[in-house]
C-alpha cells in the first residue's frame, strides 16, 4: 500500500465530510427537518452503515445531520482488509474512520469472523489443502490480532462473529462453512478470546439476523450463556434487523430484547432495514417475487408503521438498547436492491431515492 497516497486520501475525505457538512447540514436545519440523533440523544446513539460511495457523495450528509455513529458495511471484513496475496490493505476502512473522526462519530468495527466474503485461501495451506484445526485457530489469531491493532483506540466496539447460528430448525449450528468443517464451535469463542487479547478496552458483539424468530433466538441464547459460562469476554449481542414490513414485530421484538438483555448483554440493532417485500431470509430465491412493487400511498404507510412499531419498542427498552445502526441511510444505495432479487428496487430506510424524509420517518421522529 502506499502510504503517501493513503494519507492524502484520508485527508481529502476529511476535508470533503467537513465541507459537505456545513452547507447541508446547515440547509437541514433552516427546513427544520428534525435529526434522529438529537431526537434520540437521550434514548441511545443512531447510526447508519456506510461506504467510500456514501461519504464521497452528497448523502454523507445525511449521515453527518442524523448519525452520531457509523459502521463500514464492507470495507472491515476480510476480502477487503486483506488482499489476493495475503497482505493488509487497510485504505478504505481508514476513510471511514476519518470520515467519523472528522464528524465527531462513534466507529463499530464489522467484522472479523464471518464465513462470507473471506476468501478461500483463508482455510488453506499453501498446496490449497485446508488447514487442520490449529493452522486455522493459528490464522485467526494472526487476522483478529493485526485488525484490532490497526484501528485500536479508533473503534470502541467489534462485531466479532458474525452468523454462526443455523435458520433450520433442525440444525443448531452454520455447520456447512470452513469455519465449522475444520474447527467445529469452538471458532466462536476462540475468536472472541483473541480480541479480547488484542484490545481487552472495547465491546466484543456477536452478531446475526432474525433473532426475533423463537427458535432462532432460543439457539442463539443457548449458545451465548454456554459462552458466558465458561468465562468468554462477550459484552453484546447485535440485533442485525433486516425485517419486512409482514413481521411480527411489535410481538417478536421485545420478547428478544428481553431474553438477551437477561444474560447481561447489551443489546444492539446493527444493521435496520424494513423490505416491503416477503419474507427472504433463507429463502430460495429463484422463488422470491421478482416484479417491481410501486411505492404506493399504501406501501408507505404499511413501512411507516412497522418502523412506528420497531421504534415504540426500541424506547421502551431503551434501558437495554445501547445503539440502533441503519442499514445504509437512504434507498437510492440500499443493498436490498440489488443482493436479494437482482434489479427489484426496494424501500427500506427513511429516506428516499432523492435522499427526503419519508413518512416513517417522521413516525420515528414524531413522538413525543
């Protein structure tokens, strides 16, 4: 990496979010448009999840006016921290640091352990063979060593492993990843020991989607107090959202809460959004609906009071929740759109397509 570059990209992107953020903040504030983090400032910290497209473009200040913290959403993880020839590349989450340091924001590190987007190199040797047991544990410690010394004292919490949790009923564990087929569970706590080792100051997360499913949620909880009762540094458990306008959530959500806040874990929504289409998680794709549903009046109304519903919730337990992170900040670059169905447009946040309020949320904001 070059380090002359690097430097001079941080320091572009300071000067850019600092820019951006004192005339469009500043425009924010003459229309009156309500900030989420001031909303909530005595209720617990919002953030947005973002990306070096996100902070050089005009919805950083989006990010600026309603965020007090962000997550990278890609730019952390393994396949792009650590290159095709093995060597650290730290550039892009280093813009997003800048990017919070330059805006006074709190930084959540996503994430260290995680069976997608980390090469299959990973688990091999150099013959490509997997690795055995220890090479593996070997290599993590290596990975979560070198990430947490990176950005110690720039990032106050980690997401540490991420889905790890089976959606099958019938299956406890993700047992059909690397991770699993060479380790077994033990790469959980491991994992966890290792951060631990390299920075004992911040909070360790474990992390996973559909935690308001009963069986899902059992599983995970079961997993955690085992964790917990063999001594293993968990501070948190990350409630990633990823909900759909069709879930229980208003019955589902504080059973969850409650249930993980029991075993004295603060708990996290790490990465909200609310798809106004079916259910997808887990899902065969080739099944999922593939038309285009209109933003209809009706639309907006079912999204506004599910993110009504969500939020009720979240202050309520605002005594157990210690941060609430969208998944993105506006539709125009949500990860719905494109991931699930390839080319269905989704609506999942609180801004549109044109970077304006929807009517969720002023049901998120409009409370009091």
């Amino acid at each position: 990496m070059n380090t002359n570059n690097n430097t001079l990209n941080i320091l572009l992107i300071t000067i850019l979010s600092l820019h951006m953020g004192c005339s469009t903040a500043n425009k924010k504030e003459e229309e009156k448009t309500p900030s989420l983090k001031e909303v909530y400032k005595d209720y617990f910290p919002i953030g947005a999840a973002i990306n070096k497209q996100i902070i050089q473009n005009k919805d950083s200040a989006l990010v600026q006016y309603h965020a007090s913290s962000v997550t990278a959403d890609n730019d952390m993880k393994y396949d792009r921290t650590v290159n095709g020839k093995g060597e650290y590349t730290f550039e892009n989450g280093d813009q997003i640091v800048a990017f919070a340091q330059a805006n006074n924001m709190l930084v959540r590190g996503h994430t260290l352990a995680w069976y997608h987007q980390t090469r299959d190199s990973f688990y091999q040797d150099s013959l490509g063979n997997d690795l055995s047991k220890p090479a593996l544990l070997k290599k993590m410690q290596k990975h979560i060593h070198s990430v947490l010394n990176h950005y110690k004292g720039q990032v106050y919490c980690w997401d540490v492993v991420n889905e790890a949790i089976s959606d099958y009923d019938d299956k406890f564990y993700r047992d059909d990843i690397k991770y699993f087929e060479i380790a077994g569970a033990d790469y959980i706590e491991v994992a966890f020991r290792y951060a631990y080792e390299a920075d004992s100051t911040i909070k360790l997360f474990y992390n996973d989607y559909d935690l308001i499913n009963p069986q899902k949620r059992e599983k995970t909880y079961q997993m955690l107090k085992e964790l917990l009762d063999r001594g293993t540094p968990i501070h948190g458990v990350g409630m990633q959202g990823h909900y759909v306008i069709e879930d229980s959530v208003a019955k589902l959500l504080p059973l969850a809460i409650d249930r993980f806040a029991s075993l004295g874990l603060e708990v996290q929504i790490t990465e909200l959004d609310v798809s106004v289409y079916p259910y997808y998680h887990n899902m065969d794709r080739s099944t999922l609906p593939k038309e285009i549903k209109p933003y209809t009046p009706e639309v907006a109304e079912a999204l506004a009071k599910q993110y009504h519903d969500i939020f009720t919730i979240l202050r309520e337990k605002k005594d157990k929740i210690t941060n609430v992170t969208f998944w993105g900040i506006a539709d125009n670059r949500t990860w719905l759109s494109h991931y699930v169905v390839k080319g269905r447009t989704d609506y999942p946040l609180l801004f549109d397509q044109d970077l304006l309020p929807k009517k969720a949320f002023y049901k998120v904001t409009d409370f009091k």
